[in-house]
C-alpha cells in the first residue's frame, strides 16, 4: 500500500498511544497498527542474531521497544472500543448470546453488561449532542436505542429472525 496518508503514517514515530491517530485526529486502520508494530518487533528480534550474522540486519532499540509498548496499548483500545459494536453486530447477524459469551470468553450476562453499558453511554451522547429542534434525530436515536435493548432481552440461546435465515 502507498497511498500518501499511508506514507505519513508509516513515517510517523510512535512513543505513546497518543501518537497512533491520523493528521486529522482519526483512527489509524488496525491493519497499519500491526504493520508498523511487527517492524518494531522484527528489528528488536534481530538483537538476538549473533554479532557475526552474515546479513545485515537492522537491530532495535529502545525506541523500537516504545513504540511495541505505544502500539500495543493502541491496538487494545482500538479493539477493546469495538467490542459492544461487534457483538451488536454478532446478535443481528444471528449468533446467540451463548456464542457471543464463548467468543470472548465470558459469561451471556456479563455480555450483555458490554452492550448495555455502550448503548447506554451511546444514548446518553446522544442527548446531550442533541440542537434544540432536533426532534427527528431523536427520534432515530431512540429508536436505535430500544433495538439494541431488545437485543439484551434475547434469551441465551435464542436467535434474531436475520439467524433464523442462515
């Protein structure tokens, strides 16, 4: 890939999480995440190539190490942020809470508690975004809002109709 955000990034030195957003403030793809962190890590594996290793080698160092830290720390929020959207997305698309819970090694409950908390935190945003007039939006959010709730009343092993169509 070469495109020229792609360019900025990957010349882009990373030493907190912080430094792992685009120009603009937007998230970086995971993709280039972990793209840039093997290349740390790669350079921090040749320290263990011996002094005589026939091939030139790039050896790290303790900015290599940062920015593995940087970039690990980055990649476990970006995640940890999709997670209720992507068991959001597990339950429409038929999956059970049961299949959820074992997917991310949990219990059905405590995945509910992820998707409620985001919904909730979602809903809450969305009222204090809310213009005065903004009537119609809320109405959409609302309506959003109980969707996902009715998610969480699902039964354990109960599916949504877009499962029952597999």
């Amino acid at each position: 890939m070469s495109t020229p955000e792609y360019e900025l990034w990957n010349d882009r030195e990373v030493r907190c999480p912080d430094d792992v957003r685009m120009n603009a403030g937007g998230r970086v793809p995971l993709s280039w995440q972990m793209a840039k962190r093997v290349g740390h890590v790669d350079r921090l594996m040749n320290r263990t190539l011996p002094a005589d290793f026939p091939d030139p080698v790039e050896r790290g160092g303790v900015g290599d190490v940062l920015a593995v830290l940087a970039l690990s720390e980055s990649i476990r929020r970006d995640l940890t942020d999709r997670r209720a959207g992507d068991i959001r997305e597990a339950i429409l698309l038929g999956a059970t809470w049961s299949e959820v819970a074992a997917a991310i090694d949990t219990t059905p409950n405590e995945a509910r508690a992820i998707l409620r908390d985001w919904t909730e935190r979602q809903h809450g945003l969305s009222q204090i975004d809310a213009a005065p007039g903004e009537t119609q939006r809320l109405v959409v959010e609302e309506d959003r809002h109980a969707a996902v709730l009715a998610l969480i009343e699902l039964a354990d092993d109960q599916r949504t109709e877009a499962g029952t169509q597999d």
